[in-house]
C-alpha cells in the first residue's frame, strides 16, 4: 500500500475493476484506461510545476539586475543580517565549545591507567550550540520571504505603510 493518495487511490481503483470485471480482456481494457488517467495526472502536475519554476526563474532574474545590493544581492536584509549571525555569533561559538570540550575529553581520558582494571570513562556530553537560535532566525527569513512573495502574486502595494 502506498502513501501517495493518489497512488492509493489508483490502487483501490485496480482492485474494484478486478472485482467488478471478471472477463481478463476487459478487466485488462479497463485498467490500461485507468493507468492513461494516472499518467495525465500526473504529466498535468509536472506541467505545473516546471511553469511554478519558470516563474520563480523570471522574478531571479528581475531582481538580479537591480542596483542596490539588497535586493539584488542574497534577500534583502534579513538574508545579511542572518549571514552575519551565523558567521560573527554560531560559528565561533561552536568552535570554542568543541574546543573545550575535546579538552575536557583529553583531560579525562590522560589521567585514566588501564593496568588498575578500571572501566572507562564516560565521555562528557557534547555541548548544545545553540543550533535551535540559528534555526529561529533561518525559519523567520524563509517565513518572511514566503509572505512577500504571496504579497507579490496578489498585488499588495508594500511601498507605503497606511
């Protein structure tokens, strides 16, 4: 059973027409039948997804030629000021925590003697980076991103706030 509904769909379909037919011609007429739909179907949402695309390719390509950095540049400031966060804030500190944390791990293990028979020692716990910080901002730049190009589509004016 597949988790394609529609797959699904097309597969409940097979079972009703071997139900329903019982004569193999007709039942093999019926499923080719069946099977010419599922691939409109799906040449249909391919079709819409390489025009999706297409469209996505045009508005790169408008604001490519812009003259201020920020817009043609990586998205505007959002983009810049997640890029200085992740570069000036995440990365340092995950360097300097990984570091102290090998250290705490040299540490431990040089003072260990294997000849007294004892167990090893637990490793410490990796330290938490902070990733889920970097995420928040990722997620609210996309979120942002997302609402103005649904502002785009429908024609809102954001040029003046009322």
């Amino acid at each position: 059973m597949s988790f394609d509904p529609l797959t699904a769909l097309f597969d409940a379909g097979k079972m009703a027409i071997e139900r329903i037919w019982p004569d193999p011609i007709k039942r093999a007429e019926e499923v080719r039948k069946l099977e010419e739909l599922k691939q409109q179907g799906e040449t249909a949402a391919l079709n819409a997804q390489v025009q999706l695309l297409l469209g996505q390719l045009e508005v790169n390509k408008a604001e490519a030629q812009h003259k201020s950095v920020f817009v043609a540049g990586w998205r505007p400031a959002v983009g810049w000021i997640c890029a200085s966060c992740l570069g000036l804030a995440f990365i340092p500190k995950a360097m300097a925590l990984t570091g102290v944390w090998i250290y705490h791990c040299i540490v431990l293990y040089s003072g260990f003697d294997p000849s007294l028979g004892q167990p090893l020692p637990a490793i410490p716990a990796y330290p938490d980076l902070g990733l889920t910080d970097v995420l928040g901002i990722l997620g609210g730049m996309l979120g942002m991103g997302a609402m103005r190009s649904i502002d785009k589509r429908t024609g809102v004016q954001t040029d003046k706030i009322k």
